[in-house]
C-alpha cells in the first residue's frame, strides 16, 4: 500500500502530463497530501496566494487526479496553509501513529506508514532539487552533446579553468531534461568548488526579483545577489521575451559575471533565434558560448530510463512491462515517469500483478485524459504567427517571400493533422487557396519532418504551444 507521500507524488505526475512545466511548477511547489478519509481529502500549500490559486484553477485537475490514483470517490478538497516536513504527514483517516523500530503504523485507515526517520530536504540552499544530479540522469543519443557540455562546464569551474562554453545555452522542448543538466553543474560545483556561490532560479523569479527590487529603490540588492556569484543558472529563459527593463537588467548582469570569468547557463524550449522580441544584443550573447540541444529520447534511451526509475523506487518490472511503457510513451521523460508513478500506484493500490494488461490498461486511461482542448484554425494561425513573429495578414496573404511560405506551409499541415480539417477548407481558411495547394503544403513539410531536424523541431514546439 502506498503512504500519503507516495499518493501525492502520483497525484503529481498524473498533473504534470496536464499542466504546463511553468505553471506546475510555481502552482505545485512546496504542496503535499496530509489526509485522505473517505470522501475528504487535506492538501497542505505554503501560502494563501496558492491556496486560492489551487482551489480556483486548479481543484478540479487535483480532484480528478485524486480519484484516478486512489481509484476511490474523493469528493471534497480542503486546502490548508502549511509547511509540513515530509516526515510529519498524519495518517489515512486521521488514525493514531504508533511509532515501533523507526517506523509509524497507523491505528486506522488504509493508507500505509510513513517512516519517522528525517528526510532530506528535495531543494537544497541553493535552489537546486537534490535528485538532479549527473549520476541519476540517463544518457541517449538524443542528449549525449549537451551532457559532455555540461560535464567539461562543470570541471572547468571547480578547477577555476578559462570556460570553454560561456554562455551554455541548453534548448529542447519540454521535459527532457534541461533542467535535470543545469542543475547536475550545480551540484558538482557544489561539491568540488569550496565556497562557490551559486544562484539557480526560473526566468520567472529573475523577473520577480528585478521588478520588486526596483520599486523598492533597492537596485544594488539586485546587483549584489546576481553578480557576486561564480555559476548563474536560468531556468526557461525564453520568458524573458518582450520585457525590455528585464532585459536591460540581464543585459547587464550577463556583462559583468562574462568580463569577470563567471559561469552563466541558460535553458529554453527553442534556440536563441527563436525567442521573439528578443533584443539583438542578447541573441548575439547567447550564442557566444556554445548551444546545445536536447532531442526525444529514442526507444533505447526510454527503456533505460524506465529501468532506472524502476531501480529508485525498489519497483522491479519485467523487460516485457518496461518495454511496452516505453514504446507507448514517446514524447518526453515527464510523461514518461508520469506514466511509472501511475502504473506503480494503480499496482500498489488494488494489489494487481504488474504485468503488460495493466501497463495497457494504464496507458489507455493516459489517452483519454483531458490534455487537448479543441483548437479552432484561428487559434493555430495565432500560434504559428507568434512563433515566427510575422503578421497573420502576411500568412493568409498572397506573397511567396520563403520566410512567408514556410510558416503558412506549416500552418496548413498542422490544421490537416491536429484538427483534421479538409483540403479545401484548409485552402478556403488560408487566403481562399486551392484545396491542391494545401496537399502541396501537408507533403512538403511531412517530408521535411522526416529530413530536417530543424522543422522537426520547430512543428513539435509549435504544438506545445497549441496545447499549453
């Protein structure tokens, strides 16, 4: 049987498949399941501003989630302003916890024990989660450049080296690993640099950090908590697009950690060209150092992963289990723990072998979650017309400039494949086109998707966006 912990961290990966990265992340921290009675369940949150948060967008995604992990009828939520310590989570129905040898038994209900022993904090002081580290992340073909990239970033600031990629420019879409990379330098740093100084935080916080610092008049605090360290991590950098006083801020703050030998790293979902409303000047910083980027992981890399995640959690599966879980969960490593986390719960729970019918039955349940809504064609010309920063009248248009005709190429074979349109509709919605025209388009980028890692970059992109 699984531990409240347990529950919650099902819970989690369940949502994280159906939450943006940013938003999981900000909404999530910090939060944990403390009871779980019949009908009722207690979520502890670190503030108020959450706690509204969750129970306003967020209660029925939770609610849901709850249902699906503990296959039982959860039917009211109360969230509670909280910081409970991982080891001080009251039991299932409230039940007396008799400690014995270490551990706690409860008196009544079903969830099962939770140790008494101290757990270690899952972020450390510096902002860095504990289980990013190099020796935990599995290497593929589609990320071996930006692990070696890494790893020589990190030896050269532990051995106070020239840096030999400076920036580190770390993009791929979303949950592949990048911040699982940035944050393993950060941990070796830690470890073999005495006294280093190390500020990791999302573009968000940085944002944060600036705006609030500046209206309270207190500019050198900004100056002295970002330019006084030896490794600068940025999490999502692609955020700070079209804010011109940030910008200004990192501009400035990259100049002087560069001029003085100190490390920056910076993540995104697309390359620095990509980022709209990016002034040039940081474009051009941001290439400076090296670029490297995170592909899918292919099928190989999927199983390793899988059976490495299997081995942390002490949760053997057969080849045959691991390599269906892998073969069905292609498109990133958080849908694909998420897939674990609810497959060990659903086994746990209802006692149930873990064998491939139920591996089935849980990718089944995955298929039908309610990650997609309903994209209107308006909605997909948006899309693409933001990603490639050109006017809608100019894709709809009648101009054939090559960097007009790929983007409406594109949009006419994501309204093929993501909404199904017809040829002829799809010609009537692009500047009254020939339905001959959209086919033209469909090929050509299908094609293209095939042989150009590039378009099959920026189409898989594409589609986050339409969808997050």
């Amino acid at each position: 049987m699984l531990n409240s912990s347990q529950v919650w961290q099902a819970v989690l990966g369940e949502l994280e498949l159906t939450i943006s990265k940013p938003n999981f992340t900000t909404w999530f921290k910090g939060s944990c399941l403390v009871a779980c009675d019949g009908d009722r369940a207690t979520v502890c949150v670190p503030n108020t501003f959450t706690k509204s948060w969750l129970e306003q967008k967020y209660h029925q995604h939770i609610l849901r989630a709850l249902q699906n992990v503990t296959q039982t009828h959860v039917k009211q939520i109360v969230y509670r302003v909280e910081v409970v310590r991982p080891d001080a989570v009251p039991m299932h129905g409230g039940g007396e916890v008799i400690r014995a040898g270490g551990t706690a038994t409860a008196a009544a209900g079903s969830l099962a024990t939770v140790a008494t022993r101290e757990v270690p904090p899952v972020v450390n002081e510096h902002g860095l989660n504990q289980k990013y580290t190099f020796d935990t992340f599995v290497v593929g073909k589609a990320s071996e450049l930006a692990h070696a990239a890494c790893q020589a970033v990190a030896q050269a600031v532990c051995e106070a080296k020239p840096k030999p990629y400076n920036p580190l420019f770390i993009y791929g879409g979303v949950g592949l690993g990048k911040t699982h990379l940035m944050q393993a330098i950060g941990h070796q740093v830690v470890a073999g640099l005495s006294g280093a100084k190390i500020r990791y935080v999302t573009c968000e916080q940085f944002m944060h950090d600036f705006v609030s610092t500046v209206r309270r008049g207190e500019a050198k605090e900004f100056h002295d908590r970002y330019r006084t360290v030896d490794l600068l991590l940025i999490d999502d950098i692609q955020f700070i697009s079209g804010r011109e006083g940030t910008q200004e801020a990192f501009f400035h703050t990259f100049n002087h950690l560069h001029q003085h030998d100190k490390q920056v790293i910076l993540t995104s979902d697309r390359p620095p060209k990509a980022i709209q409303a990016l002034e040039q000047r940081l474009q051009s910083r941001f290439e400076w150092g090296m670029i490297a980027d995170i592909q899918n992981p292919d099928l190989e890399t999927r199983i390793a992963i899988l059976e490495t995640k299997c081995r942390e959690r002490e949760f053997p599966l057969s080849h045959e289990v691991i390599r269906y879980l892998a073969s069905n969960i292609q498109s990133n490593v958080r849908e694909l723990e998420g897939a674990l986390n609810k497959f060990h719960a659903h086994v746990q729970f209802h006692k149930v072998p873990a064998v491939v019918e139920v591996a089935r039955q849980i990718i089944t349940q995955l298929s039908t979650l309610p990650r997609k809504t309903a994209i209107t064609p308006k909605q997909l010309i948006q899309t693409v017309s933001t990603f490639f920063d050109i006017a809608i009248v100019d894709i709809i248009g009648k101009s054939r400039k090559k960097e007009l005709v790929n983007p409406r190429q594109i949009v006419m074979y994501l309204m093929r494949e993501e909404i199904k349109s017809s040829y002829p509709a799809i010609g009537n919605e692009i500047g009254g086109r020939d339905h001959t025209t959209a086919m033209h388009a469909y090929d050509k980028i299908s094609r293209e998707i095939e042989n150009n890692e590039k378009m099959r970059q920026d189409v898989q992109l594409i589609r986050q966006r339409l969808y997050v």
